[in-house]
C-alpha cells in the first residue's frame, strides 16, 4: 500500500526525493530571510506598539500618563524589546538575503513598486549601512522599552514620535531609494 501512486508520478517522486535531500543538509535552525524578520517581527510588534501609544496620545504628538497604565506600559516595554530583537537579527545577517525566489514582497506589482531582487541590489551595494541603521532602530527600540519600563512618559513620548522616521531612513536608502527625492522636496514644504 505504502508505494500506491508513486509509481503514477515517477517525474515528481524524483523532484520530492531530490529536495527532501536538500531539506536534511542544514541540521540548524532555518535562516529566515530578511523580509520575514521586517514583516512578521519588526513591522508587527511596531504596529502593537503604536497601537498602544496611539491609545495615550497627548498634545504635541506626546504620551498622556495620565492614559496610560501599568499593564500598558509593560506592553510598550515587551513591543519595543521584541522590535529591538528583530532589529538585531537584521543587524547581525551575513550574508542579507533579502527573500526566498519566488517570494514577492509588499509592494512589488503595483506602480512604482519594488522587487525582492532590486532590494537585493541595493543592499549588496553597502550592507554595512544596512547594518548600522538596523543598530539605530535597536538602540532607539531599547531607549523606549528602559523609558517604558520606568513610566517616564516625557521621555518616551518624543521617541516614540520619532519612531517612524527611523523606519523610513532605511526604507529610503534601501527599498525606495527612487523616492528620496521626491520625499525630500516634500519635507522642505514643510519646514
Ligand atoms: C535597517 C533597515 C530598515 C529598518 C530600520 C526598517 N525597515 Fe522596514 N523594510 C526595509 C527594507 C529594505 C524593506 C523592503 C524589503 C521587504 O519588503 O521585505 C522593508 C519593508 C518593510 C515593510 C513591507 C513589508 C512587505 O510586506 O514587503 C514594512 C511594513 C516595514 N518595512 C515596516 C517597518 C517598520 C514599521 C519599521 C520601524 C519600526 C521598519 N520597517 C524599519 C528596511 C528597514
């Protein structure tokens, strides 16, 4: 019974047979690529991080303490420390393999959009830089999870304010480097 149907796909049985030989080489644990690290650790946790904080907002883009409690405040701690891991997981990828082949990440297909592999490109270009801006965000991730844990909301309110443009300092320099330009003239309207 064991062998019914193997004989019927002869084609396949060997395709299996070779990648299952492939899948026992590594005896570690699975690498995970970068974009599996930024999507399902780093951009989530920072998700469930600003959901609470967006919660305690105050004037100035600031943390109400007043909104804000213990359990809330542990939270902030776990998602900014969980974000900070991630960081360093990126900081620490060598060689950076941006996706598995075949894997398309978030905004490839739409117009203007990116592939894996033009990321790719960009960061073989100067991994280094990768490297140091994923320590910022570790860093700017630890400062907010030690503000957190001592209930200084004056400290982590400006933090947590200047979060996103952490994130998007990489996504400049590495997955929409074409948009710098164009993200610059939009800040100096601003300023
Ligand atoms: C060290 C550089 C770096 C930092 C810091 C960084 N990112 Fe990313 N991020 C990237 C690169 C490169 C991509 C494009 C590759 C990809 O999509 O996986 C990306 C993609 C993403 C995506 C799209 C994922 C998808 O579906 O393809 C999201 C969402 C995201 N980042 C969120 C964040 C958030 C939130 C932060 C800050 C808390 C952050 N990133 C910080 C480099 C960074």
């Amino acid at each position: 019974m064991k062998t019914t149907g193997l004989w019927l796909l002869p084609a396949l049985a060997l395709v299996a047979g070779c990648s299952s030989q492939e899948e026992e080489k590594p005896a570690q644990p699975v690498q995970l690529t970068f974009h599996e690290v930024m999507k399902d650790q780093v951009d989530k946790n920072a998700d469930e991080l600003w959901d609470v904080s967006n919660a305690a907002i105050a004037d100035m883009a600031g943390i109400d303490p007043a909104k804000m409690t213990d359990a809330s405040w542990e939270q902030l701690a776990e998602k900014a420390e969980a974000v900070q891991h991630a960081a360093l997981e990126i900081a620490t990828m060598d060689p950076v393999v941006v996706a598995k082949p075949g894997v398309k990440i978030g905004d490839e297909g739409l117009i203007g959009g990116h592939t894996a592999a033009e990321v790719q490109a960009k960061i073989n270009e100067d991994p280094e830089k990768l490297r140091d801006l994923a320590h910022t965000l570790a860093r700017h991730m630890g400062d907010i999870a030690t503000g957190a844990r001592k209930h200084d909301a004056a400290a982590v309110g400006p933090l947590v304010d200047q979060l996103d443009g952490v994130c998007e300092s990489c996504h400049l320099e590495f997955w929409y480097p074409d948009q710098k330009e164009e993200v610059d003239r939009i800040l100096g309207q601003h300023t």
